[in-house]
C-alpha cells in the first residue's frame, strides 16, 4: 500500500504544514509517496524541509518531480535533486545538474555536518550577500559582517543540537504577498533531535510543570537557555545573536521544533508569535527574513505574548 502525500502547489513555511498533516495520519508501515508534480514555487525553507522529510524516515521513500518546466529547472539550479536523490526514489525528469548561478540564489542547498561546513559556507557567501544587502536591499554596510555571523550562528546550530545533518540554503526575492520588497531569505532545517530533546540532555536541565516543545522554544530563542553549562564561554548564545540581528533590521525569525512553532513577527507581517499543538516533526527548521530597507520608518518586531493552539495564521 503506497500514501501519497501530496506537495502544495507553492511551498512555505506555512504550506510545509500541510505535508507534515498528511505524514502525521499516514497508516504505520505504508510506503510513502511525495507528489510534487503540480509544485509550481518553492522558499528555501520549503525545499530544505523537504529534505527533512527524507532524513526522518528509516526507509527511502519516492519523490513525483514537479512536471512545470520552469519549476524543476529552478529547483536544479538550487541544488535540491543533487541531495534529493540521495535520499529519495526520484520519479519523473530531472535535468542535468549544474552550477548554481542565478543572482536570486545566493547560496544553493549546502549539507552541514560539521563546524567545516559551517565557514565553508560563509566564506563561500559573504561576498555575494554584500553585494546584495547594500546594492539591491540598501541596508548599511555593517549588516553584512553581522549578516555573516547570522547565518554561522544558525548552521552552527545543526552542529551542535541535531545529532545528525542538515541543510542551509540563501536566496533573494521579491516578497509581494506580504510586503511589496525584496528580500533576503535564510532557510535551516534538519530532521534532528529538536530543541526540547537538545535541552533536556543538559546536565543542570531541571523538568518544569509545564514542559513542552513550546517550552523549550521560549527558553532557547527568548531567554538564551542553552544545554551547554554558563561557563562554556560562546556557548548557546546563537540564538540570542540571531533574534537581536533580526530585531536590529526589521526581520522576521521563525523556529519550528517538534509540535511548535515561535516567531520574533515585525510590524509588517501577519503571523502569530507562538502556533503550539502541531502534528509532530522532528528536528528544528528555522527561517530569518531581512527586507529591503525603505526610508527610514522601522518596523518594530512583537514579541511571542500570544499563543495559537493547533493553528497559525496566515
């Protein structure tokens, strides 16, 4: 007996849910079918996510490429069948693999494993982000370093709490459904042992009344807790970094863990601080947006002070 999930026609953080709902009810020991075909766009988090997919089940499952020409052609130029094929039993027409060079790629689906791959990937990007921060999204020059540690804070980290790989991937567009700019996209996603996993293995965690994935998402991105102990100097403080670079430029960071999902949500969004209640996913999928900046009029960020149970809005 073969489930087919079925991939959404455009593929988000949001939409993502819907794949996450199908595998949560698919009957135990049924083979697994990603119907992708009628997929038409794809975010960094969508495709990176989707890999996530493959990474959480014990056995390799199938993969229905998208049939729009244009679609599987940029998803090839993202890197995602190279690592798609990997891990899945691709179905349908993929096209020959090549070297990424787009400008709306900054950096295709790169695997990390190790803090390597961690400065292999800013070396590899800080030039190009630079050039796209100040010349195309007219942010001061002094984002670009703290751009560079943003995005090693967030690779990092997989290193440090997944307990197996994931995947990092960069891209710029024009946001249009939400804010009318371009923006800049960091999408980190691994199918690992989640935030509430990764804390409970610290040697000072003490269990809560109320412990829950959501929890331990406060902790981790509101209040720095960290499994490491306070004297591992630089220890779990990349959150933190991450939540005041996002803040410091109007952003928006949202981590999913488990059954949660926690956002830092600017002025110029829609989504909720807090969805609890999920179909479980494992590992952590995180995703930060800086826009373009225009004029000087902030966008200040709200904080996670509401709560939405089973659902988020969108």
């Amino acid at each position: 007996m073969t489930t087919v999930i079925s991939v959404p026609p455009s593929l988000d953080e949001h939409t993502f849910e819907h794949v996450i709902e199908q595998l949560a009810i698919a009957p135990e020991g049924s083979k697994i079918l990603l119907d992708a075909r009628h997929a038409r766009w794809a975010s960094p988090y969508g495709l990176t996510a989707l890999l996530c997919v493959a990474q959480a089940r014990p056995e390799r499952i199938g993969f229905a490429v998208p049939e729009h020409p244009e679609t599987v052609s940029y998803w090839s130029r993202t890197g995602f069948f190279r690592h798609a094929a990997e891990l899945y039993e691709l179905h349908g027409s993929v096209p020959r693999a090549r070297e990424a060079h787009e400008s709306d790629v900054l950096l295709e689906i790169t695997p990390i494993t190790k803090s390597d791959d961690v400065h292999g990937v800013v070396g590899r990007i800080q030039q190009k982000a630079a050039d796209i921060l100040h010349g195309q999204l007219n942010l001061e020059t002094a984002v670009t370093g703290s751009f560079g540690m943003a995005l090693s804070e967030s690779c990092q980290n997989i290193v440090e709490h997944a307990g197996l790989g994931g995947w990092v991937a960069v891209q710029t567009y024009k946001y249009t459904r939400r804010l009318g700019r371009r923006v800049v996209v960091i999408a980190v996603c691994d199918a690992g042992v989640g935030f509430r996993k990764s804390l409970e293995s610290s040697p000072g965690h003490r269990q809560k009344d109320r412990w829950d994935d959501a929890m331990a998402l406060e902790d981790a991105v509101l209040r720095a807790v960290s499994r490491f102990r306070h004297g591992d100097a630089g220890r779990g403080q990349g959150l933190a970094g991450i939540r005041r670079f996002v803040g410091r430029w109007h952003g928006k960071l949202t981590v999913r863990s488990g059954t949660a999902r926690i956002g830092i949500i600017p002025e110029w969004d829609e989504d909720v601080p807090m969805t609890e209640g999920l179909p479980y996913f494992p590992g952590a999928q995180m995703q930060i947006i800086i826009p373009e900046r225009v004029g000087d009029a902030p966008a200040r960020a709200r904080g996670s002070t509401t709560s939405s149970r089973g659902r988020s809005r969108f």
